[in-house]
C-alpha cells in the first residue's frame, strides 16, 4: 500500500505528552483544514510504500508519531501502517486535529492519541473544526496565544470530560514562546491544566 508522505526524520518530540521523547515522524501530507498559524510543510509529498517507510523508521527511536497535515485521511490505511509498525516493535503515536472519526481497529495500536481541537485563533469556522463525534480516548493539545483562548479551550474541554488537557503557546520564535508561557502560566495551572512549551522551536530544531 502507497501513502502520500511528505517526509519521515527522527528527532525529540517537542510537544504534548510525550514531548522531550525520542521519536521518528511520519509526516502525512494533506489537511482538511487551513489554519492561520500553521508552519507546517504538508501539502507536497511523494508516494512511499509501506516496506519503504518501515524501512526508514526501523533504525530511528522505539517511538514513532504519524502526524501531518492530518494523518486520520488515511482512513484504513492509517490503521495497516499503525499495526506494521506495532509488529516491528514500535510505540506508535498520532497527532490529529479531531475532525476525522478514526479508522476502526486504529485505538488499540496507539500509545498516544493527541488530539488538537483548533480555537478561534486558528482563524477557521466553527463547523469545520468541530470535533468528531466518537473520538477515541487521548489528550487535547490547545494552541493559545492570549489567556482569553483558555476561555473557549475550557469550553471544548468541557464537552469531552475526562480528557488531560495541555496547552502550549503560539509562536515560531523562542522569544514568543516564552513570553507567551510566563503569561499564560498561573491562568493554565489555575485549571489544573499542563502548561508545555514547543521545544523545537526553544531548541532549534525540527
């Protein structure tokens, strides 16, 4: 089976839950959305093969996180490249948007389901960030830039309780980010939330 693969590398996770881990990423290309702050290159890729991309993971880290654009287009798919990857001894991670019901048989294959509900800030309508109905279990991932988007992150968090919440700040510069963190601090840990930052960004790399 092909997939549309804009690039797989191995580097630290620098977000989320298992943000400081090390991983190789498989980025699917394609989104179904568009959002404003979006720094990531997912629209071109090239077709690979799954023995291709099992190939290039087998040397990297023991975890491995499909992520995108949004890998959940997949479909079917997605769950054959989880379940390769599972086979040959990998910890499998996914990072989606949530407005994509998830293939069947995809849950049990993940150790981490990220999911990341986009905000007003993302400058994309209500309608077409809403989250899917019968999402599996997993953490949401909000992207904030002022302490008002933690307004409309509880609210979405109050509507799937049960979830761990993590909020990390915009920005594409090391300087924002932590800006933004040391404004956001006390409003996230207030909520009982997980404040993180983006350590590619802080770090420099991808």
């Amino acid at each position: 089976m092909a997939y549309l693969v804009n690039e797989v590398f191995s580097s630290l996770q620098g977000e989320g839950p298992a943000i400081g881990a090390p991983a190789t990423f498989i980025r699917l290309s394609g989104c179904n959305l568009a959002c404003a702050y979006c720094d990531t290159a997912h629209v071109r890729g090239r077709s690979m093969e799954i023995t291709e991309i099992l190939d290039r993971a087998a040397a990297g880290p023991e975890r491995v996180v499909i992520t995108g654009g949004e890998p959940v287009l997949a479909g079917e798919a997605l769950a054959e490249l989880a379940g390769a990857l599972v086979e040959a001894g990998k910890i499998v991670d996914i990072e989606t948007n949530g407005t994509i019901i998830p293939p069947a048989g995809l849950e049990p294959l993940i150790d981490n389901y990220v999911i990341s509900p986009k905000l007003a800030n993302s400058g994309m309508p209500p309608a077409e960030r809403r989250l899917a109905d019968g999402l599996p279990p997993g953490s949401f991932k909000f992207a904030a830039e002022i302490v008002d988007d933690l307004d409309e992150a509880a609210e979405v968090a109050a509507l799937h309780p049960g979830r761990e919440v993590i909020v990390m700040p915009l920005g594409t510069d090391p300087a924002a980010i932590l800006k933004r963190m040391a404004a956001l601090r006390r409003p996230v840990a207030e909520r009982g939330w997980r404040l993180l930052p983006r350590l590619q960004v802080l770090l420099g790399i991808r």
